[in-house]
C-alpha cells in the first residue's frame, strides 16, 4: 500500500462487509486504534490469530520484540505510524508481513495493553463512531468479521511494493 492511498481492497468482501470496512476507514486514528483494541477485547479469542497455522510471530521481530522495550508514547507513535500508513521503519515492518500475521500483531498488542503495551487513556469512553463500527463488526458473521479484520489490517502499514499488474492491464500472458 503506498503512503496517503485511502483505498479498500473489496475482493472477497460482500457489499455488507465493505460497509463496515468503509466505516473504520471514516474514523480518525485513535479511534481506529481504540475500536482494533475494544474488537479484540470482546472477540479477540474467536478471531485472532485468525489462522494459527497462518501466521509465524518470528517474522515480526521488531514489531513483536523491539517494539515492547519502546517508551509508551514511542508505542503510540508507532501504531499511529502504521495506522496512517507512513513511511517509518515500523510501519515498513508491519507492511511487509500477510494480513493474517499483520492480524496476529494487532491480538498481541491487544494482549499486553497496559502491561507492556500502551493502555488507553485512564477513563476512556469510546464515542458512538467506535460504538458503532463495533456494533457493525459484532454483526457479521465469523467469515464476515475476518475479511473485515484482514482488510482493515492490510489497509495499514507502508510498502513500496507494487502489485503486479495483471494480464488485462498488460495486454501479455504471463510466461515461465
């Protein structure tokens, strides 16, 4: 995803689905990382990893080691980075992984808030926005709630790699 695209990747989404990842997207940024937390406090054990057997925390090193020994305002301004797709080194390391271990950071995050993660502001009330994007979520069924999460979740993060362009847009079949 480049820098500033504010794009929804639909494939696989129903038309309900892309409802409720435009929703997120109309948030601002704390509220996106306010509603990732409240959705992996009410369903983070039935949702994330999304596919255990599909993600590896050992391909996230920064994002799951060296992030945790970050300051708490270093944390936030991380997950701020990634969340507005910026070109730092962090948001670099979560654009590089597949949604599924992109997902698998969010749940570890989510996890160790307020122990060795950034916790939300003492007091804390989300608005109607985040209740409602939540309530959305809370909705759809499991497969609806992963392909939201895994777009979402791939909506975020930098990387300068560019998809390959297709067949249609080339004119050329692929070849060996």
């Amino acid at each position: 995803m480049i820098a500033g695209e504010n794009t929804i990747k639909s494939q696989a989404l129903s038309e309900e689905t892309q409802k409720v990842v435009g929703g997120f997207e109309a948030l601002n940024t704390d509220a996106k990382l306010a509603l990732l937390y409240f959705i992996y406090e009410k369903m983070g054990d039935s949702i994330t990893p999304a596919a255990p057997t599909a993600t590896d925390p050992g391909l996230a090193p920064k994002l799951l080691g060296d992030f945790y020994e970050l300051s708490n305002d270093e944390q936030l301004a991380v997950m701020r980075q990634i969340v507005n797709r910026e070109d730092t080194e962090y948001s670099r390391a979560y654009g590089a992984l597949k949604e599924n271990n992109q997902l698998m950071v969010w749940y570890a995050w989510a996890q160790a808030m307020g122990e060795t993660v950034v916790d939300l502001p003492q007091g804390y009330q989300p608005t109607k926005a985040i209740d409602d994007a939540l309530s959305q979520i809370e909705k759809l069924e499991f497969e609806g709630q992963i392909s939201v999460l895994r777009t979402v979740a791939a909506n975020m993060g930098y990387s300068d790699v560019k998809p390959i362009p297709s067949q249609a847009e080339t004119g050329k079949t692929p070849s060996l």
